[in-house]
C-alpha cells in the first residue's frame, strides 16, 4: 500500500490507473478503524480495480464542545489492516493540506435539506462539514465508486443527495452496519463507552427493532411508538437524543404511506453519543 499526504502526489499515481481504464473504489474515513471499516475496504475492492482510502479527523466536522482532539489516532495500526485488506492507496493529509485558506475561510457545500433534523438538530454545522470535506475528497480522488456504512444513515442519505444535486460523477454504495456479538453497532466512538455502561447500550438497537416490528405488524401511531421508545431507553438511565420514523430518503417525519421507512435513534450514555437505525424491509 502507498501512503500519500499530498493531493498531487495521489493525483500523479492515480491518473496512471485511469488511462489504463481502471476503476477507482474509494473508502473516506476519520481513521481509527475497526471491522466495519474493513468491510467497507473489501466491498470497494469487489467491483473496483484500485481502492483508496483516505483518513482525515475533519475539524470542520466537528462542533465547538465535541471530541476532535480527544478523537482516537491510530496510524500505525490502521495502516496494518489496511495493508491486510489488500487496500491500494491511503491518502493521509494534514490539515494544512486539506484546508490551506484556513477553516475560517474554507468555501463550503451546504445540502439545505435534510441537515437540521435528527443528528443535525443536535450538532449545528456537522452535516456542512462532513459535505464540504466529501466533497473535496472527491475532487481529489475523483472515484468512480465510494461506499459509505448504513450506520451513519443521515450523512450517507445527505452526501447522495449532494451527489446528485452537484452532478458528481461518483456511484455512492451503502455497506451494511456491522455489528459486534451482542448487536451493538460499530464505531470508532464506541472506545469512550465505559465497561459499566457497555451491557446495556444494545437497548438502542433493541427500541427500534421494536418499533420497526410493531410497524410491520400494522401500528400507524408513530409518535405513540416514538415516545414509548425514549421512555425505554430513559429508564435504561440513558439521555435521548432523537428517536424518529422517517422517511428514508428525504429524512423528513414518515407518512404511514411511505414505501422506504427508516426508524432512527440516537442517545448519549455517560461517555458517548450513540446512533443506530434499521430501515423497514418492503412488503
Ligand atoms: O464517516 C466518517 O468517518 C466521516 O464523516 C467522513 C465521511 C470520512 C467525512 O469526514
């Protein structure tokens, strides 16, 4: 694997793989990787000739009072597996490099919809972080394919919707949420979960199963399972952040008729902001 720092350099190899006429599979992350990531990895390596990745922690990403500086950095290591999966190239810059005007100054893509609800309600300016940095990556990399998990379903809902509002000439592929034994879903987030609060945050997955389930079985009083879902995961002692029945695609509050329906659910324990969703499966 070749480990790039700097956009030309990456561009200089890549362009070789083009005019060869092979594909490029990309895999943006934040580092710090585990299974999930890995999957992602190997699923870009299935209908790709040459796969990318990229770590970036992305500041602009993150709210004033969040973790960018504590979040995990784990080079070395993430290096090895990706050396392991067979991933091609690794783009690693630095902040200088991606943001050379500054943060401050930094043009940004703005996805006006879809960005202030669920996990944008609570984290004003994630979503235009997370659109602008893809967005920039993509220029750099320029894929032909990038695959993003289902577990982050909002930015994975918006960065189509910005795809295909901008025209970008980029197949964007869902891989499914990967989860540890007892359904917990992955996430480089989940080292702050404490080993006190750790038996009890799959109630997060195990409400919207619930709900998911109640709707299959032909319940139509969505904000009645909503509010009987926070009251569960209150009394597992647990904040809630959100939890929705929306639609899948606009993210907007689901009609009882809507054909794509994605229950969501976010909720922070003592150390963690968590988030989980499953979406109805058609009849
Ligand atoms: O999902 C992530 O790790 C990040 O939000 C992404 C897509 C790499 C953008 O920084």
């Amino acid at each position: 694997m070749q480990v790039f720092h700097t956009i030309s350099g990456l561009r200089d190899s890549l362009s070789g793989h083009r005019i060869q006429g092979q594909t490029i599979g990309f895999v943006p992350t934040m580092g710090n990787l585990h299974d999930g990531h890995l999957a992602l990895i190997n699923q870009a390596k299935q209908s790709n000739d040459i796969v990318v990745c990229s770590i970036f922690v992305n500041a602009l990403q993150f709210g004033l009072n969040e973790d960018w500086d504590k979040y995990p950095r784990t080079y070395d290591s993430d290096c090895e597996k990706l050396r392991s999966m067979g991933c091609d190239y690794l783009f690693f810059p630095d902040d200088k490099e991606m943001y050379p005007n500054g943060l401050d100054t930094q043009s940004r893509v703005i996805c006006p919809t879809m960005t202030d609800v669920l996990c944008g309600a609570s984290r004003p300016g994630h979503f235009e972080g997370v659109t602008t940095v893809v967005s920039k990556l993509f220029n750099i990399v320029q894929p032909d394919e990038a695959i993003f998990g289902i577990k982050d379903y909002q930015q994975l809902a918006v960065i189509r919707r910005m795809a295909e509002d901008l025209c970008m000439p980029v197949k964007i592929t869902s891989a499914p949420i990967h989860r540890e034994t007892d359904g917990l879903a992955m996430s480089s987030r989940n080292s702050y979960i404490t080993p006190e609060e750790r038996p009890k945050v799959t109630v997060l997955k195990q409400v919207l199963e619930q709900i998911a389930s109640q709707i299959e079985a032909g319940e139509q009083d969505f904000s009645a399972l909503e509010s009987e879902a926070k009251a569960v995961l209150g009394n597992q002692g647990f904040k809630v952040d959100y939890v929705t029945i929306s639609n899948s695609k606009t993210l907007q509050p689901a009609a009882i008729d809507d054909p794509d329906i994605t229950v969501l659910g976010a909720m922070f324990t003592e150390s963690a902001r968590l988030i989980d969703n499953i979406s109805l499966k058609k009849k």
